[in-house]
C-alpha cells in the first residue's frame, strides 16, 4: 500500500457516504442487501450517514434512479455534507458521471466498492496482482466510455484530436499492463501446481462459504493454525492450506478461502479463478453457514452460486453451520439439524460439535484412501 506510514500518522478523515438502493433490483432482498451494503463501506472506511431508497418504477437509464429520488438524493447527500454516495449496483460508465454531475459528490457502485477492499486487503504478491486485474479490466470500460462521451459531447471536425488520442493512449496503456499482470501471474501459477502437484496424493478439504460466516475461525479451530480473524467482511483473501492431523497420526490438507458475497463483482471472480478453482476442487467441501445470521439460506444460495460457475462438476460437500453459541433458541437449531439433514451444527468459538466434525473428516479421509488402494489394485 502507497504511503502506508504516513496513513498511520495522519489517518485520512473517513469518507462521509450515504447508501443508495433500487427495490427493482433487489425487490423483497433490499433491505438485507442495504445492510450489508453498509457493512462493506464501513470495511472500506467510510462512515455511512443515511440511505436513500427507490422502491418503485423501473432502473431508468441517464441516472439509475428516477427523477424525484435524483433532488432527493442531492438534497439528501448536501444536508449530510456527503463526499460520496454509494450505489448498491453496478452503474454503467454514463450513468455514474450523469450522478456525479449531478449530485456533485463522487459516485461509487457496489462492485467498485468490493474491489478497492479487496485492494486494501490484499496482501501476498498473487492476491495483489489478482485484484490490480480485476480493478484494470472494471476500468477499462470506463475509460471507453468517458471517451465516446467527449467524441459525442464536442463532436464534429477538429474537435477529435488531442482529447480522443489522449484516451485511446490510455486504454493502451491499461490494455498492456492487463497484459503484463495476466503473464505475472501465470508465473505464479505455475509455482502454485508444482505444490499442488506434491499435495495431490493427500486427502483435502476447503472451507467455503459466505464472508465473515467463521471459516478462518474453524479453520485455526481445526488446524491450531493462526489464521487473521475479524469481525469485518473479507478479511481473509488469500487462500491458505495446512494440516490437519488425526489422534492416529492421520493427515490431512484443510485450506481456507475468500469469503463469498452477492453480486461479487465478476472480474474479481474472473481473476481469482485459478486461486479459487484449486481450492475448491478438494476432495470436500466444507460449506460454512453462519446459523447466526438471519440471512443465512440467501447466504447459502450466493455461495452455492459462485460454486456452480467455479466448478465443472460439483464436489462432495459437507454443510457446517457454525456459530451454534449464538442461536440462543435451541430449538430453532434443531429445525436446521432436520431441515438439513447430515449437517453439521458446531461453534468454532467455543467447540461445541467440532469433534463430530473431525470425525467425519478422518471418515472421508480413510474412505477416499481405501477407494484409491482399491483403483489402484484393479
Ligand atoms: N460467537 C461466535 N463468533 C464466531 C464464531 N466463529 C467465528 N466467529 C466470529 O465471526 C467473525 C468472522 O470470523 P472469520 O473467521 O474471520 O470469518 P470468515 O468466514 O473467515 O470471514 P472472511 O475471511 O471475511 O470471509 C469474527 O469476529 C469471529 O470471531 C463462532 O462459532 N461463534
Ligand atoms: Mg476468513
């Protein structure tokens, strides 16, 4: 990150954001949705100071929402001294400078707002040059479009020099760093298969599952690792893999994964594809689902979603609703264990049902072992 020490002596003033949802996008998911909305500015560091909704008519075009919510929305935005509205989704390129001139505050959908987290989140070189792509390829388009809005704007004879060349070196400029990032990457990639050709004999699990639903918290439960924990969304970007080992001495390869989230932006899918793919072609997938969250089933959706365009053929999975300690109403935890029968019901917190867990982890383990002896022997 550029001037991180100078961040730490002089933290910026948080941006002061309101949220803007449409109900025809989300319809009965809105609210839920604007929740978490506010959940993720508030991981960018934002401070959210109101929202605005536009619950009916259709998404209109120059502005996304109608003319009334647009006056709303500026004096909304002015009265609260905003610096920046936040969009719940995603904004074609005249849409935002339409909002942006209008309102007069910058103007960010939901997908921009993802990546710059998982810009400030990325750590490792992969992750770093994983998201750089994935902001690059959302940019690209944009800077398309600001282009044809000049040609457009001033039009006609000698009004197309400087302006569009200018942009036109732009878009070559971002085309031939993709370029240079695709190939970096691939190097990595290909460091990435020499490990994961030594593993490939041994039993794997991945935890997968909704953002901040505890799986690097089960994971350090499982594999005493010291995976980075907090209670804000994302927080685990880069997929890490470690041992897990059997009171008989038994071993095992759990990995852990980046949190899912609806409507997660398509390029970061795009570019974390390899990363993801490894992770998930496991042996098993152990689907974490926080019983906490009221939200949970449109949780389990997203993330059975984001799976089905990762995978060619699904995975043997597991259900794990975690964070038991919190449903203080047990018998709502018993209608899961019969809503989802063969699920898992444990607390990575406190342990509750992790032996159980295990257990049945040493069974997959030893049952794949025997069906490859047995390959092996025909
Ligand atoms: N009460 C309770 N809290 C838990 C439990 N498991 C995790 N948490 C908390 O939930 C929050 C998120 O946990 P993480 O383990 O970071 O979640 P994650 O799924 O790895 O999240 P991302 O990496 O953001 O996708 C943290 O504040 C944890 O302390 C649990 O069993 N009980
Ligand atoms: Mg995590």
């Amino acid at each position: 990150m550029k001037g991180a020490t100078h961040e730490v002596a002089n933290p910026p003033r948080a941006e002061r954001a309101v949220l803007v949802g449409h109900a025809g996008r989300d319809g009965a998911d809105l609210p839920r949705s604007l929740e978490e909305l506010a959940r993720l500015a508030d991981t960018a560091g934002a401070r959210v100071l109101g929202s605005l909704v536009q619950r009916r008519g259709a998404v209109s075009p120059p502005h996304f929402i109608g003319k009334g919510k647009l006056t709303e929305l500026k004096e909304l935005a002015g009265g609260l001294e905003a610096d920046l509205a936040i969009f719940n989704d995603d904004l074609s390129p005249p849409q935002v400078r339409n909002l942006e001139k209008a309102l007069d505050v910058k103007v960010v959908d939901r997908s921009e707002l993802i990546l710059d987290i998982f810009a400030r989140r990325a750590r490792t070189r992969e992750s770093r040059l994983q998201v750089e792509l994935a902001q690059l390829q959302y940019m690209l388009p944009r800077l398309t479009g600001m282009w044809r809005h000049l040609e457009r704007q001033a039009g006609g004879i000698g009004t197309r020099g400087p302006g569009e060349t200018q942009l036109e070196t732009d878009r070559r400029i971002v085309r031939e760093r993709i370029a240079r990032l695709r190939k970096e990457l691939q190097g990595v990639e290909r460091e990435r298969e020499t490990q994961r050709r030594r593993r490939r004999r041994e039993f794997r699990g991945a935890l997968v599952g909704y953002t901040n639903a505890g799986k690097s918290t089960l994971f350090n439960a499982l594999t005493r690792a010291q995976v980075f924990v907090e209670d804000r969304l994302f927080a685990t970007l880069d997929a890490t893999t470690r041992q897990m080992v059997s009171p008989e001495r038994r071993r095992a390869l759990l990995t852990d994964t980046v949190g899912f989230i609806r409507k997660l932006p398509h390029h970061l899918v795009a570019s974390f594809h390899s990363t993801l793919v490894e992770a998930v072609e496991a042996d098993l997938l152990l689907h974490v689902v926080d019983a906490a969250d009221p939200d949970f089933h449109r949780q389990m959706r997203a993330v059975e979603g984001v799976l089905e365009e990762l995978l060619e053929t699904p995975r043997p999975t597991v259900l794990v609703f975690n964070k038991t300690d919190l449903v203080a109403d047990r018998d709502s935890l018993a209608g899961l264990a019969v809503e989802f029968p063969g699920a898992f019901l444990v607390s990575a917190r406190t342990g509750e049902g992790l032996a159980a867990l295990r257990a049945f982890v040493w069974e997959q383990a030893a049952e794949r072992t025997i069906a490859a002896t047995g390959a092996r022997a025909s």
